[in-house]
C-alpha cells in the first residue's frame, strides 16, 4: 500500500504516489476503454488514491475513463485533482479560457465526466501566457469554491517554475502542480521548491522520469522531456545508471525516492497505462536504498549540493 501525507497548508492527506491521467487517455499509444479502467481500479487497489487528471487529456476522455472506473467507489476512498483554464470547445478541441465564467463552466463539464459533485484538487492549468487574467478572474473563482466546499485546495499546474513562484509571493494558493522540474536530471527549481516549503504550499510532483529516460535508462530510443535525450542526457544518465548498478538500485526507484526528498513535495504523480506500471511504481516506492548511493552521488557532484537526499 501507499503512505500518505498533508498536502502542505491545506492537510489534506494525500498519497504520496499519485495517478497521472494522460496516459490512459492515449497520450502516447492508443489504449481502449476496457483496458484503461483497469488500470485506474489496479490502482486504486494498491492504494494509490489520488487521480489527477484535466479536460485537456484525450479532449475529456481522461476525466472520463476516471469517472467510470471510480463509480460505484465510496467517494471518501479516493481523491480527485483536475483543472480549468484549458477547456473544451464546441468543436470537440481545446482552448483557452481563464475567465470566471470560463472557469465555472470547465468545472461543471469536470463534475459530469467525473461522475462526483465536488474534487478536491482545482488547479488552474498551464497559464503560461495567461497569468494576468488568471491571477485577476480565475484564482478568485477557485478560492470561492474552496469557501463553498465544491474544492478543498487551489493549485496551479505547470511546466515551469518561475510564473509559479510569483503565484506563492502573491497568496491564495494551496499547492502546485510542477511537471518536469525537479528530478535526477534537473534541479534548477530548488529555491521555488524551498518558499513553497516555507509558505505552507503543498508541491504535487509530476515528470519526475523527464517522460521516460528516468525510468527506461539510456536506450537508444529514451525520451527526455518529449523529445529524443540528448547525447549529454545519454550521458549523464548512463553515469546514474552506473551508481545505481555499483548499489544495486534501480533507476525508477531511485528518481522515485529522490524527488519525495524535498520536503515540500507531497505527492508523486505519476502517468500510469498498465497495471504492470502500476505495481512497477508502488514496488519502486517501497524499495530500500542504501544511503551510500546517496553519498555517492553528492561526492561526484550529480545531484545539486543544495538538494534534500534520502538518509542523509
């Protein structure tokens, strides 16, 4: 099973591994409905209580497939984090739209995917561009509906970490989703992660394998951060694989474990698109690490100096 953890300032208690959507919805390979469901139940099983999703996964296919299999399951047994701001057209596309009205309506065409009436997690989704009006329309929505309790907590969720830090100097936030940002590969978000921590603001960490090269190793066809890895990434994680090969730990688990360090982090959310991941990622997740392959990556200067690390 999974432990759980207070998301920060809000104390919702959240698992600290998470149920990313987008894979299911076939955001890398086409998976069927049947199929899909039983991933999401497989997890559920394992303890993995948190579902994180969006209208922009598989245009409302995600929210979905995450309705149908959660019907039926006592609505305390589980946890739902999805999004507005990037939000279904009549076209059957997706938009942008980080208005009051705009963001209400996502959240009721959430609501009916879902099959619930209230999620716990709102956040306000890749307002990259957008940051002026969702700060002025879209934040105040969200904090009005965590005052009425259709939400418990307001996030925002991103691929990067600088708009975010000006979102936690400004207030009203509960927690973040950040993609992509804090992993083995990449720390440059260490003083984003350390004012969160200081403010109470619960980090929900997605990307944590930079979208596979963490979890696959250096193979010739590994990806990182949606594209082929570069020769210098090749490298580099070749050398991690070398230090995780000298301690007898795997890759994943070790990504894994080093991105839950920070202790502004709460929750791993991880794409999942089968049950073997699914039991691959719980099993990685309770894995015993020697605090030497820590150490002996801070003396070989691969990881930031500044950088929690496990045991040490």
């Amino acid at each position: 099973m999974v432990p759980t953890t207070a998301l920060g300032k809000s104390g919702i208690p959240v698992p600290i591994l998470g149920f990313g959507s987008a894979p299911v919805a076939g955001l890398y390979q086409k998976i069927d409905d049947e199929a899909a469901v039983e991933v999401i139940r497989a997890a559920l099983a394992q303890g993995v209580t948190l579902f994180d999703t969006a209208p922009l996964y598989g245009a409302g296919r995600a929210e979905t497939l995450v309705g149908r299999a959660l019907a039926g399951v006592p609505r305390e047994r589980y946890l739902i984090s999805t999004k507005v701001g990037r939000v279904l057209n009549a076209e059957g596309g997706t938009g942008f739209d980080y208005s009051r009205d705009g963001v209400l309506r996502s959240l009721e065409g959430s609501l009916q995917r879902l099959q619930t009436d209230r999620v716990d997690i709102l956040h306000i989704h890749d307002p990259d561009n957008h940051q002026a009006q969702a700060l002025a329309q879209a934040l105040p929505a969200l904090v009005e509906l965590r005052e009425q309790g259709v939400i418990r907590a307001v996030g925002a969720g991103m691929n990067q970490w600088q708009a975010l830090a000006q979102f936690a100097r400004g207030g009203g936030f509960d927690c973040f989703l950040l993609a992509g940002r804090y992993t083995l590969l990449e720390q440059g978000s260490l003083d984003f992660l350390d004012l969160c921590h200081a403010q109470g603001i619960g980090i929900l960490l997605g990307g944590v394998f930079n979208t596979g090269i963490l979890a696959t190793g250096a193979v010739a066809d590994a990806k990182h951060n949606y594209r082929a890895a570069s020769p210098e990434v090749l490298q580099r994680t070749a050398a991690l694989e070398a230090d995780c090969a000298a301690h007898g730990v795997a890759l994943n688990a070790a990504a894994m474990h080093f991105a839950k360090a920070h202790p502004a982090v709460a929750t791993l959310v991880i794409g999942m698109a089968s049950v073997d991941e699914v039991r691959r990622n719980v099993a990685a997740l309770h894995a015993d690490i020697p605090p030497a392959f820590w150490a002996d990556l801070r003396a070989r200067g691969a990881v930031d100096p500044k950088a929690p690390l496990p045991s040490i």
